[in-house]
C-alpha cells in the first residue's frame, strides 16, 4: 500500500519544532546570560584605558629625562658692551639722621609755679636770655642755709691748715725776738704768747700838733727830735698826717702827725721825745711831749697746741723775715684736718645738689638759637621731672650721626666733602663735611660698623630728627678707557677680557697645551698642571679657556679703578673694542641669570 509522502515532512517538522522546543532555555536563564557577556566587555575597556594611562605617564618620563639630560640648549643669549672714554667714582653712600651740632635742653626740675615763661618755639635767643621762671621761695631758703655751712666748713678747714703751718713758726717780718718765755719740752696752748718779735730798726713818734698848723705840715717834711734822756737830737720825717680832732684840757683843738725815725741803735721803745717840724711857714713844736714806739712790733703766739720740740730765739736775737723762730708738734692735727676735709666735702655736695636745682628755676640760654620746644606755660605746676620744658638749638649748624661699613672706613679721612641730599622738599642738596669717624666699631650681626659725623655748612631749613642721603667721592678718575665690571675676569695670570675682533695691539692669552691623546677639553698627563704649579707666564688654564664665548677670544689686559658699575682699563684695550658681558639664558624656574 502506498504510503502518502506528505505525513512524513510533517511528522519530522513536529518533531524538529518539539525538539525545538524541548532544547530552548527558560525565560529566566535568558534573561541572566545577557548580563553576564557585557560584564565581560566592560573589563576589557577598563583594561584598555589603564594601559593607555600607563603608556602616557611614561611617555612623559621619558620626556622629562630627555629634556633634562639629553635635550640641547640653544646657545645663551650673549650681552656685549664696548670699551669707552668715560669717568670713575668710587663712593661711599648712605643716610643718617640729622641733629642740632649744639643744642640745650631745659628740663622741668623746679618744683613750684611757673610765674613767666619768656619765648615761644621760633624765637631767636642769645646767650643769657632768660626763658621761664619758677616761684622760688623754698628752693632760696635751702640755698642760703646750705652755703652758710659751706662757708663754715671752708673756715674750718682753713683754721686747721693754718694750725698745722704754725707747727713751723717762723718771723713774719725781720726784727728782734724780746720777752721769750718759752723752751723746748713745754707743752703750750694755742694762742699762748712766747715772745714779741719787734723792728727797731726805725722808730715811731707820734706827736699832736695845733690845727692852726695843719694846712703848713706836709709828708715827707723833715724834724729835729730831741731825746732829753740820752740828750741825743735826730732826724726825723712827717711819714703820715691824721686830720683827726683831739681836745686838750685848755680847750685845743689838736691833729696827729707820724713821724719815723732811723735808729742809730741807742733808741727805744718808750723814751721820751719832741719833734720839731720844718715848714715853709716857719718851725712847728707839738702841744706835748710823745713817746717813741717801735717801727713794727708783734706778740709771737703759739698757733696751735703741742709740744716746743725747737727754740731757735732768746731776747735781743735778730731775725729775718721768714727765718724758723720755733716748732710745735700737735698729732692731732692731721686726723682733724681729714674730719674737717671730709665734712666740707659734704657741705660742698649739698649746696652743689641744691645750686644746680636752682639754676632751673630761672634757667637762661646757654647757646644762641632758635627756640624749637616751649612744654610749660604760665601757672603750670613743675614737680622736678626731668623731661624737657624748653629747647632751644642752633639750626644753623646741623650733624649727620651715620654708620659706615667696615669695606670703606678705611678710605675716609676726616675733612672730606661730602653731598646730602633729601629724599623730600624738591631733593634740596646741602654741603657738609665729614667731622669725625670713630675709630672703635660697633659690631652687628655678620659684619661691623663705624659711626661718624657729618656737618652740614648750609642747613638753613632744616630740623632735628630729619633723614638725609650721604654721598662721599673717596676717588676720581677722568677720561679713562673702562668696560662694565662685569667684562673682567679674574684668572690665575692676571685680568682677561673676551674680545670680539681680536687685532694687532691686543695681548692674546695663549691657552694651556694639550697633551696626546687628550680630547674633548679634558687634559691628561704631563699636560695639565698640578694643583701647586703655576701655569707658564702667559697662558690661560683650561677651565677658564672653557668659558670663552663663540667668536670671542681671550686678551690679557691690566685695570686700574671702579666703581660700582664699571673698571678702568690700563692696558690691553682701545676705545671701541666689542666685550662679551655676561650671558643670559632663561632657566626652568624662570629666573634670569
């Protein structure tokens, strides 16, 4: 029997879409596998940027490391000058403050009320002006009584130095010594007489004569003297003429007249005379007899107490003047003398504390000035502080107090001129001097400074306490050949600079040869000289041959002075020569160098 060939198709597509459907995973496990391949794909991506990231951050080392140690630099900028006619200073500059040269400064140390004050700030003094006055009644009570005991300690003192000279007594005057009543061993009191030391060489008459005869009787007119006792007549001479006033028991009216006489050596004290006087009217007798005195006489007195320990006179012994009479020993005077020094000492420094206290209660100027501070008015009361009440200064002669730095103060000679200036008022200029310059430093941290002074001749306008510039040329060099500083290099040989064109006056260093074998300006062997050998005259180590610029070479050359920006050149260059300077070259940081 035949079999329908369609059954069979459709049996095997049941059975295909049974398969089908019995092999097809759950809704679920669909869902769940879809998630799992796109976390696999987002890991791969991951990994992909990490290694990019890392490529990158080695790919910057690289370039740093190349930049720093393998890259070229492009060549420095080299700076150039030219060497050229011009003129050195060498100067010490800086600024200092100014200051009256002279100025006084009144303080309030009265004590009481101020009952006038004389000036106002701006006035012209002169000195002795007076300024201000204080009540000063208290303050004079004190003074008189401190130099009443000042006055008594001197007389103390002088009383003691006298009594230690007297130990020494000698004649005042040349005489004779008469009633001596003293010897050595005897203990005499102070002010006891021991003596009389007379001059007899002359005598003395005083005689009383009418005023009838007192226009006639002149000094210097001679008289007869009669001596009735030794019946002896001498001469004598009106040596002094009294207009006095004497009134006998009759009724007379009498004037006195000295007469001296020379002493032929029979005359003395006591005797009885008449003198008559010889005038152009006629012979003058005295109302009455007189008696003869010594010429000088005194009593000799111990001058202080002690012990006679010497006897130089006896009655009728002559002596001249300033001879030694007698010596008295007092121990106690010397431990008196320093009780009485020490007191006066003291008394001195009282009324010296009190007279200076003083002297501010009506103080005057000292110097001529202006007067630049007035603190006190009328009726203020001062308490004795020591703050300034008045100032005055003479602004016509100002100080500059500066400090100059250890490098230059050997270069400064008091009597230099000096510029200052001021930063203010238009920059003014002022002439000065330098006055002084300490030779002792005062010492800072790392270095050392000298203080000096400045006067400033014209310093009309201005005031204390302003700040000024100084400017002292220590030294001048006209129309010399320099170049900047900057183009001299100091080398083992000398001085070189780096010339552009080099030509036939120039001195070229010649460089340091080079061995065999050496390259790349590293030298070796017996080539290079060892750290203790000088390099032949004339030659240019090798370090410093290293720095010669491209299109530059090295030429010898002798400097003379500088300032801070340029040095003279002696020899070695002209006017015109091309210089390299320094170079110029921008850093990784920025900075320029």
């Amino acid at each position: 029997m035949q079999q329908t060939p369609t059954q069979e198709p459709l049996q095997e597509q049941v059975s295909a879409e049974a398969q089908e459907t019995v092999t097809q995973p759950p809704l679920e496990e669909t869902l769940t596998f879809a998630p799992e391949k796109k976390g696999k794909l987002g890991k791969n991506i991951k990994r992909i940027i990490l290694w990019g990231l890392l490529a990158a951050v080695v790919l910057s080392i690289g370039f740093v490391i190349y930049s720093l140690f393998f890259k070229k630099e492009p060549p420095p900028e080299m700076m150039t000058a030219f060497a050229s006619i011009s003129t050195i200073e060498t100067k010490v500059q800086g600024s200092g403050s100014v200051t009256a040269q002279e100025k006084q400064d009144v303080p309030g140390l009265a004590k009481g009320e101020v009952l006038e004050v004389f000036v106002s700030v701006g006035d012209q003094v002169e000195v002795g002006d007076p300024l201000f006055t204080v009540n000063d009644e208290e303050i004079l009570t004190d003074l008189n009584e401190y130099q009443a005991s000042l006055d008594q300690a001197y007389k103390n003192v002088e009383l003691v130095q006298e009594e230690i000279a007297s130990q020494d007594m000698r004649a005042e005057f040349s005489g004779k010594t008469l009633s001596v009543n003293c010897e050595k061993g005897q203990i005499v009191s102070k002010g006891e007489v021991l003596g009389v030391l007379a001059d007899d060489s002359s005598m003395k008459l005083v005689s009383y004569y009418s005023v009838a005869y007192i226009d006639d009787i002149a000094v210097g007119q001679t008289a007869d003297v009669s001596i009735p006792k030794s019946m002896a007549l001498v001469t004598g001479t009106v040596s002094r003429i009294e207009r006095i006033s004497k009134i006998t028991d009759e009724g007379a009216v009498l004037f006195e007249v000295e007469i001296s006489i020379d002493n032929p050596g029979s005359l003395t004290k006591g005797m009885v005379a008449t003198a008559v006087i010889h005038t152009p009217a006629g012979d003058v007798t005295p109302a009455e007899a007189a008696t003869l005195s010594f010429n000088q006489e005194e009593n000799i007195k111990a001058g202080t107490s002690g012990e006679i320990t010497s006897v130089a006179m006896r009655d009728y012994y002559s002596f001249e003047a300033g001879e030694q009479l007698f010596t008295i020993k007092n121990e106690d005077l010397e431990s008196r003398l320093a009780s009485e020094l020490k007191a006066l000492d003291a008394a001195k420094k009282n009324y010296d504390t009190i007279a200076e206290q003083y002297k501010y209660y009506a103080p005057t100027a000292e110097i001529a000035g202006q007067v630049v501070a007035v603190n006190i008015a009328e009726g203020d009361e001062l308490t004795g502080g020591g703050n300034a009440v008045v100032s005055v200064a003479d602004l016509s002669r100002m100080m500059m107090d500066v400090e100059i730095d250890e490098m230059y103060v050997s270069s400064l000679v008091p009597g230099m001129p000096v510029s200052v200036s001021a930063s203010y008022d238009g920059g003014a200029m002022y002439d000065g001097v330098l006055s002084s310059v300490s030779l002792q430093a005062t010492v800072g941290t790392g270095m050392s400074t000298f203080p000096a002074k400045i006067e400033i001749l014209n310093a009309q306008g201005l005031m204390s306490g302003m700040w000024l510039d100084y400017e002292i040329t220590t030294n001048r060099v006209e129309n010399c050949l320099t170049v900047p500083s900057n183009a001299v290099k100091y080398v083992e040989g000398g001085t070189v600079c780096f010339v552009r064109q080099v030509q036939e006056w120039h001195n070229v260093a010649q460089l340091e040869p080079v061995a065999d074998g050496e390259s790349d300006g590293e030298m070796t062997g017996d080539a290079v000289a060892g750290e203790d050998e000088a390099l032949p005259e004339g030659m240019l180590d090798a370090n410093t041959a290293a720095q010669i610029p491209e299109g530059f070479t090295a030429v010898w050359v002798t400097t003379g002075a500088s300032d801070a920006s340029q040095i003279e050149i002696t020899e070695g260059l002209q006017e015109g020569d091309e210089v390299a300077t320094t170079a110029v070259q921008e850093n990784p940081y920025g900075m320029m160098y």
